[in-house]
C-alpha cells in the first residue's frame, strides 16, 4: 500500500520531526524511503539575476552533507533510504517528483526552517497539498517531538466517515497501521441535525419532525459503522456517533476527549466536488487541526479540474 514514501527535508530540527514518523510507517509497511532535499535560495540572484557560483556550490555541497548524515542516522535503526537532491523551487519540485516517482505518501512537517509562524501549516506545505494529490502526511511542529527516531506509535486512530464510498477509501491505510502497532481506532460519524432558516421560534410540529428525522438518522447510522466495524479485521474498534450541527467542531471536541493521535481521512466525501482537491472537512483539519493527519486523495490528477489560477499560468508561459 505505502510501496515508495517521500521525505523532503530542508535541513532544519523543525522538519526533522518527521523522521521518527517515517521510521514508524516504513517499518509498518516495508516502504522504499526517500530522502529528499531541494537546494534553493530566493535572494540568490542580484537584481540583473546573476547568481554568485561559490556561495551556490557552498549551499550545495552542505545540504548534501546534510541529507547523508540523515541517511545514516537511519541507518542505525536499520532503515535503508535513498537520497535525491534537486535543485529549485521547493514546492515545484517536490510536486514534481511525486508525479514522476510513484510516490504513494509524502511524510511533511508543518513548519521548517522558515520557522513555526501563526499559520497552521507553511507555504511550502500547502502547495504541495494542493498540486502533489497523492496521500500526505503532516506532523505538527509545533508539538513535543517525539524522542528518538523509534518507539513511536499511535495507539488510538480516528477515521470519521460520513456514509460515502469516498470517505472509506481510507480504511485500508487505517487497518494496515493498527494491525502493525495494535492501535484502536475509532470509526465516528457525525450527524448533521436538521435546521429550518427560520427567523421566528419553531413551532411543537416542527420541532417534532426534526426530532424524529434525527432519530431516524442516528439509527442508520449506527446500523452503517456498525457494518463497516464487522468488515475490518481489527481487534480494538469502536464507533461513535454524534449529533451536531457543526461537523468539524463535533469531530475536534471528539479527538480532544479520546487523545487522538492519528487521524485518518479522505480528501472528499459526499459532498466532494472535483473542482477542488480537498472537501470541507479535509480543508478545516488541515486548516485548524492539531495532531498528525493522513490524507488520502481520492481523486486523480485528471479528475480534478485545474483552478483559473492554473489556466492562467500555464497560458502565460507560451508568451
């Protein structure tokens, strides 16, 4: 499933918080592990765009430097890496080495070594999130790293689904990680309680009908985790079913009460649209969300229509 996991460093501890992550997943599925490191300053240039060939061999030669002496710290715990160095744009080519590699997960932190800012996650991050559209994993920076490159585990997985085929394209990676490390998952489901945009209070009938509409939602979709839960082969499960009218929120109150470490999702669900690579809830936790995140995207690269943004670009090149 994880055949081939790319791990682009830049250099900084910041970043470097992936790396017990990688041991963790790679070990579990006995990846092919990439190491990758793209060399690249924008103040290189002057203002007639010359760049100095001393300080740029420099720049290189250290991160070449760098990137091995992670190789063989990986190699102490016995994983066996391959180690590529390009030099660009970061995001650019990370991108393109997913499309051109067969990447099946990109391992990211949130923030490197531009430094952990207000925003959630970096630049660098977020394009690669909305160009690369293959499975990403985002470690949160600004967390206590964990101590060592192994011992890591996640011991209790949340995978929210939403009754979508879609959104069950992540079991199998949920599966795969607790049969490896014994981890409890959590299945959980949130039931958007019916509303009417009315401006006056409701009257007893209405409340009534949304009542029983609740009810019959919540029966379905316990009869629905509690179909999925018998089809997993997994030992520690267990379903949760909220009522709320706001989904997202309902989802991080529930990862705060049940010490989420790892949270599984798919990019879309129901509601997903092949105009945008990512549906409202994969949006949010990427946006707002604090504990490791798995994305899967279900969509291909031909599926999802390019932004004007895109169009744009791409037409301005041929000028």
């Amino acid at each position: 499933m994880l055949d081939h996991i790319l791990l682009p460093l830049d250099g900084s501890a910041l970043a470097e918080r992936v790396l017990p992550h990688a041991v963790a997943l790679t070990k579990a599925f006995g990846s092919e592990l990439t190491l990758l490191r793209v060399v690249y300053n924008e103040d290189d240039g002057n203002s007639q765009g010359f760049i100095n060939p001393m300080e740029w061999q420099m720049r290189k030669t250290e991160a070449e430097s760098y990137i091995k002496s992670v190789q063989e710290r990986l190699e102490e715990v016995e994983i066996g890496s391959e180690v590529v160095i390009i030099e660009g744009n970061p995001a650019h080519q990370i991108v393109e080495y997913t499309k051109q590699n067969d990447v099946n997960l990109v391992i990211m932190s949130s923030h490197g070594s531009s430094g952990v800012s207000e925003w959630n996650i970096n630049s660098t991050v977020q394009k690669v999130l909305l160009r690369a559209l293959v499975p990403v994993m985002i470690i949160r920076a600004y967390q206590d790293p964990h101590e060592g490159l192994t011992g890591l585990t996640y011991n209790r997985l949340l995978v929210p689904l939403d009754g979508s085929k879609r959104a069950e394209s992540i079991l199998p990676f949920a599966e795969s990680i607790s049969a490896v490390q014994k981890s409890k998952i959590f299945l959980t489901h949130i039931v958007e309680e019916p509303c009417l945009p009315c401006h006056t209070p409701l009257s007893d009938d209405e409340k009534s009908v949304i009542e029983r509409l609740n009810e019959i939602n919540l029966n379905e979709s316990k009869k629905y985790l509690d179909q999925i839960k018998d089809q997993l082969n997994i030992e520690d499960i267990e379903t949760i079913i909220n009522s709320s009218q706001k989904t997202t929120l309902a989802l991080h109150e529930i990862i705060d009460r049940e010490q989420i470490d790892l949270v599984l999702l798919c990019a879309h669900g129901y509601s997903g649209d092949n105009r945008w690579p990512y549906g409202k809830v994969a949006l949010n936790f990427i946006a707002f969300g604090t504990t490791p995140l798995i994305i899967l995207q279900d969509l291909s690269r031909d599926e999802i229509g390019k932004s004007l943004a895109e169009l744009y670009a791409e037409q301005s090149k041929g000028h």
